[in-house]
C-alpha cells in the first residue's frame, strides 16, 4: 500500500509540471490562461501561433507520462507503475502548482500507455491517427482511442493495466465534456482550424 502510494506521488509530481505554460513564458507568447481554453496542452500552446512551441509541449508532456512509469518500474516493478501512472496523468490534469487547472491529459495518458504497455499505446496511436484523418477532429480522435484502450489491454491479458486506463479514461472524457458538446452541436473546431 505504501509503494503504491510512493509511486502515485512520483508520477504527480512529474505529471504536475506544467510544461505548455513553461514553454509559453520563457518564450514570451501570449499567457496561454487567457487564450483559447486556458489549458496548458498543446492543443491550446499551438493557438499561440508557435508550432514548434506546440510540438515541444506535446512531447514533454508524453515525456513525463513514460518518465515516471519507467521510474517506478526500475525501482518498484510491479503494480507500483501503474500508481505512477495514475499519478502522472491526474497530476497533468490536476498540477497543484497552477491551482488544479491542467490540460486535458491526451498526451500524458498516451506517454503512460507507451512505457506500461507499449503494443496498446501503439494501438491507441493508429486509432487516433484513423479517426483524426477521416473526421478531422483531434477530440473525437483522442475519445475514441482511450474508449477502446482497455480493451486492447484486456485482449492483451493485462486486467489491472485495462482497470487502471479505464478509470483514466473516464476523467479523459470527464475533462472533455465541453469538446463533447461541440461534437453533438456540431460546433468542434477542425484540425488545421482554430
């Protein structure tokens, strides 16, 4: 119980570094809070007009998603890495450092799928990338491909992995409500589109 919880701690701690909002600041772009959703993912970092800002964010914040999976499954292999995951991803929501206002965690659940199950991030990558290029809609995409994550990773055998990605999955969703709105109203913006 204890080295779940020590794991849950160093995958927040990592999860929390808000990377979108660092990279926007020493730039000197405009304060990523008060443009587009507010949020700190490169979702929001590319409405800056700074792709490569935008690209960087995205993977630091995939980066320490794995980062802190890997950690804790160099010191503590075993179901630790799964509370280290668990840790990370909500710590991205959830950064005690900006208030508990993160991003939406697409990148993050991804980077932690990668380094504890490396077959179903690959999986959830081809979904994203099918349904991207046939609706044009990152949100839809990113819905899609952590829906059917857990269940690449119980056809995979591993049920605690699909148990843990499911619940993560469903905040996913929870912080994507308003895109889920857009999606039904027809009103989502496109990919290429603000």
């Amino acid at each position: 119980m204890f080295q779940d919880l020590f794991a849950f701690l160093i995958g927040y701690v990592c999860g929390a570094i808000p990377f979108g909002l660092i990279l926007t600041r020493l730039a000197g772009t405009t304060n990523l809070r008060a443009i587009g959703s507010g949020n700190i993912g490169a979702t929001n970092v590319l409405r800056t007009g700074r792709k490569d800002l935008a690209a960087l964010t995205l993977l630091l914040d995939l980066l320490k998603g794995t980062a802190a999976v890997l950690i804790v499954a160099h010191f503590m292999p075993g179901p630790a890495e799964l509370f280290a995951a668990l840790g990370a991803f909500l710590g991205h929501l959830f950064p005690v450092w900006i208030g508990f206002k993160g991003g939406k965690g697409v990148a993050t659940f991804l980077g932690c799928l990668l380094a504890a199950a490396w077959p179903a991030g690959l999986a959830f990558a081809i979904v994203w990338l099918v349904v991207a290029f046939l609706t044009r809609y990152s949100s839809a995409a990113a819905l899609t491909a952590s829906a059917l994550t857990p269940a690449v990773l119980l056809v995979m055998g591993q049920n605690a992995a699909a148990l843990m990605f499911g619940l993560m999955a469903i905040f996913l969703w929870a912080k994507h409500r308003p895109n889920i709105s857009r999606l039904l109203a027809g009103t989502e913006s496109r990919i290429g589109k603000t």
